[in-house]
C-alpha cells in the first residue's frame, strides 16, 4: 500500500527501484510532506535518477544544464590544456613514440575538445545535447588508449594511470547527466581491456593490478557523481515545492484580502443603512417617551417607547463599534487629533456611569494618582476605549462588586489607565483570544451578558493608532485588570500650544 499526496490510501504496486528523494521506496513511505499546486509526482527511480513525471524530468535537465553549463565548458578547456601539459611525461615514458603521441594530444584531442566547447554556444544547443558533451571523456582516453596500443613495455602498461586520472577529473567535475559519464566509463575500461589483452597485451599480473586498481576509481568516481546528482535533483525538488507554496500561500492571501475587503465594505454599507432608520427610531421613540406633543392616556406606551429607545441605542452603538471597527481593519479609521484633558474627560464619563453602577449595586471609584499632563488624542476614540472597558469591568464584577478607574504615570513615564475589577475574570489562554473581533469567553450556552465581543478588539486598534497598547491581566474568580498606555511622545507642555510635547 501507498499513500499519495493528498493523504489518500490507495492500491499500487511494489516498486523496489522507485524512491523518493531520500532514497527510501516510495512505497513504503507516506507523503506527509504535501504537494504543490498541480500535485506533481516528485519520485525518481533510484538508479536513472529520473523523474517519473516526464514535464519535470525535462525542467529539471533544463534548468541544471543552464546552471552548469558554464562549468562544463571550463572544465573541458581546461582538460584539454592540462592533457596537453601531461605531453612532457611522454618524453620519458614513451619516447619510441614521442611525435605519435604528441600528435595524438595537440592534433587530434586537444582540437576536439576546444571543438566541443566551442560547439556548446550554438544557439541550438540545448540540454538534450549532452551526450555530445560526454564525449569531452571519452576523447582524451581513447587518445590514450591509442597511445598505448601504439607504445612499447615499460610505456604500454604504465599508461592506464592517465585513464583513471582522466576518469577522476571528469566524474568530479560532470554536473549533467551521471548516466552519461557511468556509460562512457565503461566504455573506456573495456575498450582499455581489448587493447592490453588483444592489441598490445601486457603481462597477466599487470592487467590484474591495471584493472583492479582503474575499476575501483571508475567505481568511486561513478558513486560520487551519483550523490552529486541526487543532491542536485533534491535541491530542485526542494525549491519546486517551496516555489508552489508560495504560490499557493500567495493565493491564500488574495482570497483572504478580498473576503475581508468585501466584509469589511458589507459591514461599512449595512452599518450606514442601518444607522438611519435607527436614528429616527430613537428620535421618535424619544419625543413619545417624553410625551412632548402632549400627554399619553395609556402610562404604558410612554414606558413602551423609552424601551424602544433604549434598544434602539444599544443597536445603534453596537452598529458602531462594527462600523468603527472594519474603518480600523481596512486603515480608514482616522484621528482627529486634538489636545484634551484626560482628568476632566474621565470626570465626565464616571458621571455617566454613575447611575449604571448604582443599578447594578457595584462600587465604582476614579482616582488620579499622579499629576497629569494633558495629551494630543481624539477624544470620540479616548472616549471609546474608557467607555468599552468600563462597561466591561461593570458587566463581569458581580452585586456588591468594585470597579476602580486610576489615572497615572507608568514607571517609563507614559500615561497609564487602569480599570481593576473584582469580577469573573479569565482564564489565562482566553486572554490572546478575546482581542480577536466576535470572540466570546462564555460560550453561546452559558452566556450570562450581552455583547458581541467587539469592545476589546476595537479598544486594541484605538490604542495602536495613537502608538499605545492595551494589557489584561487576569485570572478566573479573581477579577481583571485592564492597563491602557499613551506613549509620553503625546503630551504637551502648553494646552494652547499642540506642538510643545514633553518629549521635544
């Protein structure tokens, strides 16, 4: 059994010469690792080396050649002027053919393999020419191979080092095509075994150290190009898939941006619609409630109508902390920035509050507790975060409760407010999730208050425009604490002048 990439069992057949990157059979081995956009198969056979799918066989082959190209040219210039160079040992080994083999290396395989780098710049060569530059081996081997069909004893079984050398320098060097340069190496060591054995034979014992000693470097060699390229082809693989998650995390994102540009227009559309009708509700909830176009016979519907009213302003606020929080999502939420008192604000709203605390029987008490600058801020959004936190400290603390609002200076010198009460609380993990938008700690079975869970995540983008931050700190039946922080970069030294800030 085996397992394809979206997770799916199913039945295929066993396949010892297939891996995956690492070599284990594919399958044996589930893909855990996902796929790309087009769920390609990235198995390879583990003694080609080749892709399954042909399309990424030949991307790759492409791309490597384009990579490697530029190496393989210098390495076949280069071995042709090193092969050259090799020419003063003839003087020494081989001087019964000092002007043959000499002819052999400058007139014959020199010319070749410049040819053959020289070829590589056609404008139609391309990766499926390979095979021509795997002849860059066989050319200088064969050249010696002649030399020593050619040379008399000692020469003639000396030679075969310059076979392995020739080997060695071009395995380590090939960055193309493994199977290429593992065919011309066999090639070349059976063509030297005709040669010794039949042509120009040398000793048993020296053909039996020749051999034993070219077939290990051919299989060295042969190994170390095969681990090259592995590694090359999981590299490749590597960055496919980085490449079609990119995409694919790229795509994600589009669709993510476009649903919350078309929330965030819905809400900003619906909160608009909804904000008129619901203003003259309240309106003429109010003047019935109020009885101003004369009295009402029936003392219910004035009760009636102040219901109404108040329904219609809690609808109405919540349609505004919607509407103030999607202008905040999509960056349209703006300050209006003015230079205000924080004391005297905070003075204002406590009054308001007064009378909530009072019905719902809970202590509420607001100290200064250092000298307080005055700060630049917009003072509907300085309202808002004092307003959304404090009926939040309200709503959780129970009867017999305290609530306590203190303006100070942090230890660093910044504006701090805190709201402490003595209420449910919340549990530790809750704490990152509650300043998501419509996040409810109290499931929608146990809720015991009303709301929709947009008073925090709205204080927190408030307080990230005027460069401050909101903190909770809390714990399940021991209350919470709610510290709000405006950097010291916002007061001002004169209330008349906005532009003398304490930090100048």
């Amino acid at each position: 059994m085996a397992q394809d990439f979206k997770g799916h069992v199913k039945q295929t057949t066993a396949d010892s010469g297939t891996s995956d990157l690492d070599g284990t059979p594919y399958s044996n081995k589930g893909q855990a690792d996902g796929t790309d956009a087009k769920n390609r198969d990235y198995h390879y056979d583990t003694v080609s080396l080749k892709f399954r799918d042909r399309s990424l066989e030949d991307q790759f082959a492409e791309e490597n050649y384009s990579k490697q190209i530029g190496l393989t040219r210098f390495s076949i210039a280069g071995g042709a002027l090193i092969f050259a160079l090799f020419g003063v040992l003839d003087i020494f080994i081989v001087p019964e053919i000092l002007y043959e083999a000499w002819f052999i290396r400058l007139a014959i395989c020199g010319p070749l393999l410049l040819g053959l780098a020289a070829l590589s710049y056609a404008p139609w060569f391309n990766y499926r020419h390979q095979t021509w530059l795997s002849l860059s081996m066989f050319i200088p081997c064969f050249g010696v191979i002649g030399m020593i069909a050619l040379a008399d004893a000692p020469g003639n079984h000396l030679y075969y080092g310059g076979l392995v050398i020739i080997i060695a320098y071009s395995c380590s060097l090939w960055r193309l095509d493994y199977l290429l340069s593992t065919m011309m190496s066999l090639i070349i060591a059976v063509a030297y075994a005709v040669t010794v054995l039949y042509i120009n034979p040398i000793p048993v014992d020296m053909l039996i150290n020749n051999g034993a000693f070219m077939g290990f470097a051919i299989g060295t060699n042969v190994f170390i190009n095969y681990v090259q390229e592995q590694q090359l082809r999981s590299s490749f693989v590597d960055k496919e898939r980085l490449k079609a998650e990119q995409k694919r995390s790229e795509a994600l994102l589009e669709t993510s941006e476009a649903a919350n540009r078309a929330k965030n227009d819905f809400l900003a559309i619906m909160s608009h619609e909804l904000r008129t009708p619901l203003n003259a509700i309240i309106g003429f909830s109010d003047i019935i409630a109020n009885e101003m176009f004369g009295p009402i016979e029936q003392k219910k519907y004035p009760d009636y109508a102040g219901d109404i009213r108040t329904s219609g302003q809690h609808l109405l606020s919540i349609i505004n902390d919607i509407l103030d929080l999607s202008k905040a999502e999509s960056g349209k939420l703006q300050l209006d920035e003015q230079v205000i008192d924080p004391v005297e604000t905070l003075n204002a709203t406590m009054r308001m509050f007064r009378q909530r605390a009072a019905e719902l029987k809970v202590r509420l008490s607001f100290r200064v507790l250092d000298e307080i600058p005055w700060i630049i801020a917009d003072p509907r959004l300085f309202n808002q975060v004092v307003i959304n936190l404090t009926s939040n400290a309200l709503k959780f603390t129970p009867e017999n409760g305290l609530v306590k609002v203190e303006l100070g200076l942090s230890p660093h010198g910044d504006l701090e407010l805190r709201i402490v009460d003595s209420g449910i609380g919340i549990a530790e993990k809750d704490i990152a999730r509650i300043f998501e938008p419509f996040i409810q700690v109290e499931n929608a079975l146990s809720r015991t208050q009303q709301g929709t869970g947009l008073g925090l995540p709205l204080v927190k983008k408030i307080m990230s425009l005027h460069g401050g931050q909101i903190e909770l700190k809390s714990a399940v039946g021991d209350g919470t604490t709610a510290i709000v922080t405006f950097p010291s970069s916002r007061f001002v030294k004169d209330k008349n002048d906005p532009n003398m800030l304490w930090a100048t």
